[in-house]
C-alpha cells in the first residue's frame, strides 16, 4: 500500500517595529516625541547616553502615524529644535 505524506512548513509571519533613530548634537540633553494628530507623548529619553539615539516603537509610527520629535537642552544656553512630519523606520526585527 503506497502511503503519501503532506508536508505542511508553518512559518510565522514577520512582525515589522518602527525604528526611530535620531542623530543629536553634543549639547542635547533630552529627546521628546509626539504623536502628530493627537499630542499623545511618545518618548521621553533622558539622559542621552548614545549618539545617534535608537528606540524602537510599535509599527503604526513607521506606516501611518506620523510625530513631531525635538532635542531639548536643559541648560536653556541653546535654543531647541522640532522636526515634523517624523516617521520611523519599518525593520524587521529579526534581522
């Protein structure tokens, strides 16, 4: 009797982060990030231990939902500086 094996290979499906990564000056002390159409705070990092500064963020920030994101110095020596319009990197992060 000829017996026919089904060979089924689950894969899981690939999960995509958002990854925002921002490259900040020597006197920058704080990141902050907002959500543009609802000024939700996204991130508060502080102290800023790496240059250019990484986090990653669920995948919504890096299809459709776009941020406002700024560096902020502490001191008030220098002025601070927003971008608008941000949208993260889509990685996989398997990789």
């Amino acid at each position: 009797m000829t017996k026919i094996l089904n060979t089924v290979v689950l894969t899981e499906p690939v999960r995509y982060v958002g990854l925002l990564v921002v490259d900040t000056d020597q006197y920058a002390n704080r990141i902050v990030a907002y959500e543009h159409d609802d000024p939700t705070i996204i991130i508060i990092n502080s102290p800023l231990l790496s240059n250019p500064y990484k986090t990653v963020l669920p995948v919504k920030y890096a299809t459709t939902a776009k941020m406002f994101v700024g560096i902020l110095d502490d001191d008030g020596e220098y002025d601070c500086k927003f971008t608008d319009g941000v949208l993260a990197q889509l990685v996989n992060p398997a990789l």
